[in-house]
C-alpha cells in the first residue's frame, strides 16, 4: 500500500492497483505540486464542504468517471454538479471493492460559502474515515477538535497510519494534536491541515519531536512525498 500526501488535508491511499483520494485541495493551494488534471483515482473521499476540502472533487471525479463519496447533503450538492456520488452517513460503511471507508465523526463545521450570494449551504455533519484494504487500517482525521471518542477509535481500531491536523485556529493545534495521537494510538502519526495559510503555520517537526517524546512515531510528509506501509 501507498500512502501519498497532497498536501494541507489530501491524502491518497494507493492498493491493489486502485487509488481513492481524500478531499483533493490543489488548485489554490501553493504548497501542492500535483495538479488535478493529473490524478487517476477511482473513488474521491470527502470530509466535509469546506472549500479547501472539495474544491477539486468534481474535476477529479469527472475526469476518471470515479464516485465522489460524502456524508448524504454534501453528496447531494455533489451530485448537482453532475458527478456520480455514493451519499451515507456517521457509522456507516461503504465497500469499494478493493477498500472499505467507514465514516466516523468530527467536530468542526461544514458549509458551501456562497460569497457572491452571501448564503451558506449546508454540508452535513464533518466526519474522518477509517479505510481498510490489504490488512492495513488508516485513519484520515478530517478537520477536527479534541474529542473522548478518539480514545474508543484507538481502542477499537489498530491503525497503521493516522493523518491528524494540528494547524489550530481552524482545528487542534499541536498539543492537542499529540493527545489525539496518543489515543489513536496508531503506528504512525502524520501531520496534515497546516502551513497552507499564515494561519495555521506550525512547525510540524517540532510535532513529531513531542510525538517522539511520548513514545510515538510521526513523520512529516511533504507534498507530493510518498509513504510505502
């Protein structure tokens, strides 16, 4: 399995020689180096509606004829954009064929601003997902608060990867981030949801270090940067 890091929040998991995607944000990100146009997956994940979250999902999707998969309104508005779409909800399960994704909860917001028309639309609950494929469990955080139920995840769940945010502002900073690790208690920490703007700029080796120093492993990708499990 290959892990590949995007940047900010995107993350795409590579197994059997299928792909799904999380949340593709490369267009307007300047830390990306992949653009959109060049990526071949066959499933889109996404979080929750923030536009730095969605903002690629229609083009990637339509390009590779993949579902775009989402909690039921974000599918919903997904779907308006004439892309196949597989809408669900917290708890629930979908089977891709070559990986499982549950979805599991988050706590952030979620919404389509729609600034010329100074309107919100409804995203739905935020979410992370669990994937499953060739043995191997992978968490993707989403953007997310502390939360208790981390520690039932990390009891339930033998994560071989977890992508946690530690940005703040908009999400956990990085000492929360560390106690979200800890009971994750996945095999490996990677940081995501930071540095994109001067307002979540962190320095994530120094996050990896207080991993390090609870006895955790971390590891800081960069963007485009591969990881092999």
């Amino acid at each position: 399995m290959e892990l590949i890091y995007h940047g900010h929040s995107c993350v795409q998991i590579v197994t059997g020689g299928k792909s799904l995607i999380i949340d593709p944000f490369l267009r307007g990100n300047e830390r990306a180096v992949t653009r959109p146009e060049d990526i071949r997956t066959d499933a889109v994940l996404l979080t929750h509606a923030h536009a730095d979250h969605i903002s690629d999902a229609d083009l990637i999707a339509k390009a590779n004829d993949a579902p775009v998969i989402a909690i039921f309104e974000l599918a919903a508005y997904m779907s308006w954009k004439e892309v196949k779409t597989i809408g669900m909800n917290m708890g629930g399960t979908v089977d891709l064929g070559f990986a499982r994704a549950k979805m599991v909860q988050a706590f952030h917001s979620s919404g389509i601003v729609l600034e010329s028309e100074k309107q919100i639309i409804y995203g739905g609950m935020p979410a992370g997902f669990i994937i499953q494929a060739e043995g191997k469990t992978i968490l993707h955080a989403g953007d997310t608060a502390l939360f208790g139920d981390m520690k039932m995840l990390g009891e339930r769940y033998a994560f071989d990867a977890a992508f946690i945010p530690i940005g703040d502002h908009y999400t956990m900073g990085p000492d929360d981030a560390v106690q979200a690790a800890e009971w994750y208690n996945a095999k490996l920490a990677v940081p995501v949801h930071y540095n994109t703007f001067p307002v979540i700029r962190q320095e994530a080796e120094a996050y990896v270090r207080q991993l390090q120093n609870k006895g955790l492993n971390g590891q800081v990708l960069e963007p485009g940067q591969k990881l092999t499990l």
